[in-house]
C-alpha cells in the first residue's frame, strides 16, 4: 500500500509542476496574439506560472513532510 502512495505522491507533484507551466505557456501565447505583442506577454506568463509551480510544489512537500513527523513522534 505504501508503494502506492509514493507512487500517487509522484504523480501528484509531476502534475503540479507541469500543468501551471504548460498553462502560462499557453495563456501568454494568446494574449501575445490577442495584443500583438511578440513574446513578452509570454515570457512573463512563463515566470509567473512557473513560481506558482515551485511555490506550490514546495508547500505540497512541507505538508508531506509535516505529516512523517507527526507519525513518527507518535
């Protein structure tokens, strides 16, 4: 059973860093297309998505971590 769910832990943080990132790629590039801007919408959609991935990455590991400690103290 614990192999599963290190296995859904993975998956969990595979999906969290891509989609934001595959999102601002996305988002940018139409509103780069929408304002006729070439790629400065998109580069800034880039960076902003991907800091939202490692900042939610990083809070999914603290909880996750949080959570062995708390089994192993008690």
């Amino acid at each position: 059973m614990k192999k599963y769910k290190n296995l859904v832990f993975l998956m969990q943080i595979g999906i969290n860093m891509s989609l934001p990132i595959l999102a601002g790629v996305l988002i940018g590039k139409w509103l780069d297309d929408f304002f006729d801007t070439s790629p400065v919408i998109l580069i800034v959609c880039i960076i902003i998505f991907t800091l939202s991935s490692f900042l939610s990455l990083f809070r999914i590991v603290k909880g996750a971590f949080h959570i062995d400690d708390n089994k192993k103290e008690e």
